[in-house]
C-alpha cells in the first residue's frame, strides 16, 4: 500500500468517525443555563400575574 493510498484510507475512516460524531452532538444552543432558567421563570411568573401582553397590543400602543 502506497503512502497516498494509506492517506485516503485513513481519511475515509475519519470522514465516517465524523458522520457518527455529528449523529450524536448535542445542539448547544439546546442547553438551558441557569441564566435561562431563571429568566423562563421570571417570565412566566410575569405571564401568572398578568403583566404580559401581546405583540399586536404592543404594536398598538407604538402606534406601528
């Protein structure tokens, strides 16, 4: 087996590692921090005492 032909070979094994590498990554941006979860919670506390309102009511009050 030549040089070149064991380079290729070796690259294809890597390409396929790869492949099953990306199968498996977790999606970073997928990951709650804690930062992200006490936001999500500031928010919905906001939602339960009703401080939230919709994006058309606040176009409204903008005037957009």
């Amino acid at each position: 087996m030549t040089a070149e032909t064991n380079i290729l070979q070796e690259l294809k094994v890597i390409k396929a590692e790869l492949k099953i590498i990306r199968e498996y990554m977790v999606d970073v941006d997928s990951i709650m921090t804690e930062e992200d979860y006490k936001a999500l919670e500031e928010s919905r506390e906001e939602k339960r005492k009703g401080k939230l309102i919709t994006s058309e009511q606040l176009k409204k009050e903008l005037g957009i």
